[in-house]
C-alpha cells in the first residue's frame, strides 16, 4: 500500500516540483511534457501479463532496458531533449525505487 503511495505520488506530485525548477515561468507547459513522458509505459502492452505488481519494469519492458536508459541519459545533453530527458529518467528512477522496494534490484 505504502509502496503504490510512494510510487504514484513520484509519478504525479514530484514533476509538479521538478516542473517548477526547470521552468518557473513556463512550469504549467513543462509540467504537462514531464507527464507526457510517462508514455513511456506504453511498453508495459507488450507484457503478459499487461500489470504484475511483483516484476520489475527496469531491464523486462524495452522502453525500460538499460539501453534505453543510457538514450535517454545522453538526451540530457541537447537542450531541446532535455526535458524530456529529464522525464524519462525521473521515470526509470520511480520505477527502480520499485524495484528496490520489492527487493528485486
């Protein structure tokens, strides 16, 4: 219960933050890009099953492997990408805290 608390608050709550610091002026915009970057789990479809609260999405799903996540890390460098970028691995970051917390990493 705690961990989906966790979890989602990462997910919908902390880009409020991130949003703000990465633009004050423009937090509403950035805010609704870092949302955007949870498409992401779009990969989770390609799984079966679809949802399994005890696997970890880092390294099983392809938009969470670890080739993906050294993408999305070098997309922190071009300044058009690095919102994104910034989404992308905040994303992989509450997924791993997932991980972590389940004992799988």
């Amino acid at each position: 219960m705690i961990e989906n608390i966790i979890h989602y608050s990462l997910h919908f709550i902390a880009p409020l933050g991130i949003a703000y610091l990465y633009n004050k002026q423009n937090w509403k915009q950035a805010y609704i890009v870092l949302l955007g970057t949870m498409l992401v789990d779009l990969d989770h479809l390609l799984a079966s099953p679809i949802f399994d609260p005890n696997r970890c999405s880092i390294g099983f799903h392809p938009l969470h492997s670890f080739y993906a996540i050294l993408i999305y890390f070098f997309l922190l460098f071009p300044k058009r990408s690095r919102l994104v970028a910034i989404g992308l691995l905040f994303h992989m970051f509450t997924d791993g805290l997932d991980c972590f917390l389940q004992g799988t990493i």
